[in-house]
C-alpha cells in the first residue's frame, strides 16, 4: 500500500521564501520583484526584509501571492574581533496571518539606516527596544513564535556558526539547506552536512532553498541572486492559510532546478519519480547510503527505489542531481516505512 510523503493531490507552487527589497538593504522594489519572479514561473514570494515587516497582500493576484516575514538578526558581541568575523544568528520568521505586522522582539538598532521612518511606523508587541543576546536565540524564537509565526534558520555557512551552536536552536520548522546569493558570492552554502547534524540529534525539521536575494546584480549576470534557490510547495489551492499549513507540514522540496513529481513509501522501500537527473541518492540516519544512476556516463533516469532497512536508518532524506550542478532535495523523513513502532522517542540519538 502506498503511502505518499509528499501529498498526492493539488499542485505544486514555486516559492522564494528568502527575499530583500529596497525597503531594507535590497534594490529593487516590492512591485520590481513580483515581476522578475512571476516571469520564471513563481507563485510564491515571503518578502523578508532586515528587521522591518511589512503586508504586502496588496501584491496579490490570481497567480501571485505574498508571504507577510522578516528576517531576524542577532550577533554574538564582537569584542576584539571584526564585526565579519563574529558569529550572527539570521531567522527568517513568516506570519501565519497575513495581516499581523508586530514584530515581538524588535530592537530599532538593527533597522538599516535611513529607515526610521519605517520603523516608525510599525506595531510592535511588547517592549521596543528589546534587547536582543545572541546567546538566547530560542528565547527570541519561541516568542515570536508564540504571537503566530513560524521560523526558520539561515545560511548557517556564511553566519560562522559551527555544528555544536546550530544543533542547539530550538523551535525552527526548517533550516536552508541552500541560499542562493551567498552560494553566488563565494560562499559553499549547500549545507548537507549542518542539516544532517541537526537531525541526528533528534531534531525534525524540513530544508529550504532560498534565494536571500538583493539583487546587486542585473539578470543574465553570473552574480545576479534571484531565481537560483526554491522551494515547491505541494497544496490544494494558493490561498494564504492552505500554504502556510503547507509549509508547517512540509509538504515541499528545495531545490535549485531538479523537479520531483512523485515521493512515497511502500512497505520497507522509498519510492520517487523526477526530472531526468544523473544521480538520485539516499541519506539516512546511520551508514546507509544509497544511489542510483544509470547504466552508462550519461546516461539520465527519472525514478528510483530504495530499500529502508528501518531502526538502523531511523531517517531518510533523497537529493537529486542533474548532472550540471544543479540539485533537489526533500526533507528528511523519520520513520517513513513505519518500522520502528514507537521504540524511540523525540530525544537526542547523539549527546
């Protein structure tokens, strides 16, 4: 019987869930990015801004939909060190309704400069000048949260934050497993192994693919940083609560071109369907590692099967590979062939 683990019913809708505007350190405006975006074939855009948030509902259309979000940023006192040098905690935080533009940990020293007056205007939960530590991220996260967003954790490569600081936030629904416009600007943000890290320490979130883009760049440039990194959010409608949900369930893959059409198990085997890819790979929890390919150099395939041998791999996670660079990725998937029968529980599988 199968059992599918991305939904079999509704369509997918491509989603920017990292993006910068002029009303931050962006250069395009709000309305410049809904055309570029809409043009290759989005539906999705969460205008997230440094610090400032804003509705911009007033965007939408039959095909177009805006994500109400900022992005968050903390650093560790700098010290003696440089300030590019000191390790910093960016979030990315969505609004579940649309229309709440209270930022609960607000602090106006983050606001970019030569925006008071927008920081002016907004409405701010709680105290205003929060004082944000860089050292009680999940305090930050988990109030936020509790006034209605969900969050999810930054380019953990280009922040300097290493394994043992990321594996401990708390309360993150996902992490970017790839951001487009650091990737563009030298840094090896593909952060397979951060996100493994995070998982085997019993945390179950999904993995994102944005594009944190600022647009510096024009298109047709080598460093232009939109329309690099995605994800596809599989739902019955593009309606503003049916996609949060959505995003909440990870019912969505990342990616940065590869598609995935179909994902699910039955019995003890993961089963996935693609678009023509050189490699299609199997990661999990324990030494398990599995890919197929085809049987000459070259040679594509658009579907693959992995046996799941259950407690030793615990979870289970697919990337995709076109061959050109180019990569997709699901979640990971804790249990997903139902082997393990409630024998392990949401603890750290690692100290």
């Amino acid at each position: 019987m199968k059992h599918y683990l991305l939904p079999p019913d509704g369509q997918f809708y491509k989603a920017n869930m990292h993006c910068h505007s002029v009303l931050s350190d962006g250069h395009l405006t709000v309305e410049q990015l809904k055309e570029i975006y809409k043009r290759h074939g989005y539906s999705i855009v969460a205008f997230t801004d440094h610090n400032l948030l804003f509705d911009h509902s007033d965007l939408n259309d039959d095909s177009f939909m805006a994500i109400t979000g900022y992005e968050m940023d903390v650093m560790d006192v700098p010290g003696n060190r440089a300030w590019n040098h000191t390790p910093c905690t960016h979030i990315c935080f969505y609004a579940k309704d649309p229309h709440n533009t209270a930022i609960p940990c607000y602090n106006p020293k983050y606001v970019f400069g030569g925006h008071e007056d927008l920081a002016a205007a907004q409405k701010y939960v709680g105290t205003p000048d929060y004082e944000r530590d860089y050292h009680k991220v999940n305090d930050m996260i988990a109030e936020t949260c509790r006034h209605g967003f969900i969050a999810c954790l930054n380019h953990p490569t280009w922040s300097e934050g290493d394994m043992e600081e990321n594996r401990c936030i708390k309360g993150i629904f996902a992490m970017e497993i790839y951001n487009h416009s650091c990737w563009v600007g030298g840094y090896p943000e593909i952060n397979h192994t951060f996100y493994d890290d995070i998982l085997r320490r019993g945390n179950k979130i999904a993995c994102i693919a944005s594009d944190d883009n600022h647009d510096r760049f024009p298109e047709g440039h080598p460093q232009f940083d939109s329309c690099g990194g995605f994800i596809m959010i599989k739902a019955k409608e593009l309606k503003y609560d049916t996609i949060m949900k959505a995003l909440e369930n990870g019912d969505f893959y990342a990616s940065t071109g590869p598609e995935i059409h179909e994902l699910w198990t039955e019995g003890p085997e993961v089963h996935i369907r693609t678009s023509p890819a050189a490699r299609i790979s199997l990661t999990t929890y324990g030494r398990a590692a599995k890919t197929c390919t085809g049987n000459t150099e070259g040679e594509l395939i658009t579907e693959a099967v992995f046996p799941v041998t259950g407690l030793y791999d615990r979870y289970c996670r697919v990337t995709v590979d076109d061959g050109h660079g180019h990569f997709a990725w699901t979640k990971a998937y804790f249990d997903a062939c139902d082997m393990e029968h409630g024998r392990y529980d949401d603890q750290p599988y690692r100290g």
